[in-house]
C-alpha cells in the first residue's frame, strides 16, 4: 500500500506547477547551469520516517543551509557564550551578503548572513582536521549517508568570491575572524557546495527538531540548549531579509540556501524540506515557498498556532470480537494533524490488520484537520479495497463528512452499537 502522505506531497508539487516567477542564482555561475524546472519535497519525522515526492534524488548545493549547522557546531566546540561573544543574534534586514558589520558590536549580527557564517565556520577549524572536512562529516552523520562536495560548484564560487573575501578581511580588522581570511573564505564556500537532497536535508532538520538527536540512529548530534538557540536564530533571522514576512506567513524556523532549497524545523515534530531553483528578489526559493506555505497551512504547522500536540493520533490498537467475528479497532486520541496521524498510516501499512472488521474509535479525538482528515480516508478506501469492513466510533462527530475516496459511505457506530455488538 502507497502511503497517503506520499500522495499528498505529490498534490503540493502538483498544486505550485504554474509557479515559475523568479530566476536562477547567477552570481555563483554553476548554480545558472540547474535545471530550473527541477523539484522536490520531503518532510522526515521525529521518529526518523522520510516521506519524499518529486526529483528526490536529485542533488543540489546546501549553501547557506549549511550555516545553522556550522553555527550549532560552533557552539558544541566552544559553547554558546563563547560563540555569542564572536557572532550576535540581531535580524539584520539586510541582504545575506551586505558588507557590514554591527556598528555598536562591532561583530556580524546573527549567523545566518555571511559574514557571520564565516566567522562561525572559521571557529570550528581545528589542529587537525580542516572546518569543511568536520563539516562534511556532521552532514554525513545527520543524512546517513556520505555527503560530498560538488567540485564544480566550489570551484565556480571561488573564483567569483571577492565579496566573501571582503567581507572575510573587514572581520579580520576588526579582530573576529579567527582564521585567516582567504582561508576561511574558501572553507566556507567548500562548506557550501556541499552537495544533498531535500531528503538529506529533512533528515537533518528532523534533527534539528527532535532536539538534537538524530531520530534514526539516536546519536546526541546537539545538545538540547544549543539546539533550541539555533532554532531560534532560525526563526528570527533564517530567511534572508524577508524573516518577518516569513515567520508570520508559514511561522517555522528555516533556513534558505541560493541553489534553491529551503529546510524547515517544527519543534518536536517534523523537519521538512523543498527544492526548486527559481529564486524570488529576497534569494529565497520562489516556487519553494508556495510549497512551505501550503504545507504550513496544510499541516498546522505554524509554531504560533496553539495546542496542536506532538503526540501521537494513535493510543493503542485492541482486538476484540464483534458480531461474531475478530475485529481490529484503533483507539485514536487528540488533534489530527498530519505528524499526529503518520504513526496511525505507517502501522497500518507495516503491519496490516488481519480481520475483516476494522474499528476506528475516535472517541478521544479532539479535532481534525482537513489533511489528516484526507490521509485517513485515503487509508479507509484502500482497506476497504483490501476487503476490510470500516466501522467508525466519532461520538463527538470530528469527521461529518467522512467518507472513502470513491465516494462510499463508511459504517458510523455510536458507542452503544460498538458495546452492544461486542460479545
Ligand atoms: N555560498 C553562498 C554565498 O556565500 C551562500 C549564499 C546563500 O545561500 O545564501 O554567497
């Protein structure tokens, strides 16, 4: 069985297809070469489950997405009062790579902008191994898989770096680089050739958002602290010059990148990421968020919308016998959102159920929304194409409307009929 939530990220890219406003990065000359047309979204969940629609394998450069992590890795080396003392925390409302530093501090505003992510990469060299190797090693940790560097794109950027290698020397005046400038300037620009697809870049978000830890392999990649500073860092400062138009709009902490991607973070739940190289006059991914936007009110991810829990939609799973006959019944709970409902889909399509009766109870189900609402009747047809009876339990009537997708009605029991006809 298809999982719906696949499905449904194929409608987001289906949805946005007539989005073609904006135009390639062409400062960085390799990066004009992309195929405009090229697309994709993931979204990985705190339990480590990657969900990926469009070119998924398709591999871009990170580019500045790599800066919270360059950042978080900043502050595990030196810790966060150390690195506060080299790069500030201010939006800056400037573009990314505007020549100038905080005239009171003296110091980058935040590490999102370059100046900042040079610093913050300049700080995570050491003795004996290079900054972008520790790089590459932490993206192959949070991916799980060997993330190497498109030579093309470091080597088109380097040879059009004088920007970077001025801003590079303006921090070296002023005593916050702690390396040399042309070094750091070309470990940067190597760190953000790296080279990843949006599901590489939902896993490390889903790290990000599972406070640190990597959600397959359990490992503590960052500390709780330093993980909550960086999102929130994100969230102020993460999406060029347009973060508050952002932060209202699809309201995650995220980060952009010129190749075109965009990684978002929804705290505790699920790190998502898009992909289309069209760039709108902020540098931000033009197609990719109409993406983020959707699935932010798709999936009530907006962080200021209250009381959408992180806990799972399902509470147990109980047989039972009715009619005579064995019966399975999911006892659901809470707000249905989808990173609520995804346990519920992916058990059932792990581990179908085995009788022909199959409950839904919903008594403690508190309120439905209308992705989750379409996962799970997407789910109800294709059991009841598998030969399943759906019996649904919705006392409270969270789903008036449900339905299968072709249309068919679905048995509605009250809790009395479901007792009455239990043996
Ligand atoms: N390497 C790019 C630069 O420094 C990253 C820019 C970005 O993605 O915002 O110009």
């Amino acid at each position: 069985m298809r999982s719906p939530i696949l499905d449904y990220l194929d409608t987001i890219i289906e949805q946005t297809e007539d989005i073609n406003s904006g135009a390639l990065a062409d400062y960085i000359p390799e990066l004009a070469a992309a195929d405009p047309e090229s697309v994709a979204v993931a979204l990985c969940t705190v339990n480590g489950t990657v969900y990926a629609s469009g070119d998924t394998d398709h591999r871009f450069s990170i580019q500045s997405m790599s800066k919270p992590f360059a950042y978080a890795l900043a502050i595990e080396d030196h810790g966060l009062e150390a690195v506060l003392e080299h790069i500030g925390v201010e939006p800056s409302g400037e573009a990314f790579n505007e020549l100038s530093l905080d005239p009171e501090t003296g110091k980058p505003r935040n590490p999102m902008i370059n100046a900042g992510a040079i610093a913050a990469h300049a700080l995570i060299a050491d003795d004996e191994v290079p900054a972008v190797d520790r790089m590459l090693g932490l993206f192959s940790q949070l991916a799980q898989r060997q993330v190497g560097i498109d030579e093309a794109v470091a080597s088109s950027e380097l040879a059009t770096g004088d920007r970077n290698l001025g801003l590079a020397y303006l921090l070296h005046a002023s005593g916050g680089l702690t390396q040399d400038p042309p070094a750091a300037v070309a470990g940067y620009i190597r760190q953000c050739a790296a080279s990843v697809t949006v599901r590489d870049l939902a896993l490390m978000a889903a790290t990000l958002a599972n406070a640190g830890t990597q959600p397959n392999t359990g490992e503590r990649v960052f500390s709780r602290k330093g993980t909550k500073h960086v999102l929130s860092v994100m969230a102020s400062c993460g999406m060029y010059d347009a973060a508050g138009d952002w932060l209202t709009t699809v309201g995650i902490p995220a980060k952009s990148g010129v190749a075109g991607g965009i990684m978002g973070v929804l705290p505790g739940q699920i790190g998502v990421a898009v992909f289309s190289p069209r760039l709108d006059p902020h540098g931000n991914s033009a197609r990719g968020v109409q993406m983020m936007q959707r699935l932010s009110e798709d999936l009530g991810l907006h962080l200021m919308e209250t009381g959408r829990p992180a806990r799972s939609s399902l509470r147990e799973i109980r047989t039972a016998t009715i009619e005579g006959q064995p019966a399975t019944i999911y006892v659901l709970q809470g707000d249905m959102v989808l990173s609520s409902i995804e346990s519920l889909v992916r058990e059932i399509i792990e581990n179908p159920p085995s009788t022909d009766i199959v409950i839904f109870d919903m008594t403690r189900v508190d309120e439905v929304l209308p992705v989750a609402r379409r996962t799970s009747s997407e789910t109800a047809t294709k059991l009841i194409d598998e030969g399943h009876r759906i019996i649904l339990i919705d006392p409270e009537n969270t789903v008036t409307d449900f339905q299968d997708s072709q249309g068919r009605p679905i048995t509605r029991w009250s809790t009395q009929q479901l007792e009455e006809n239990s043996d």
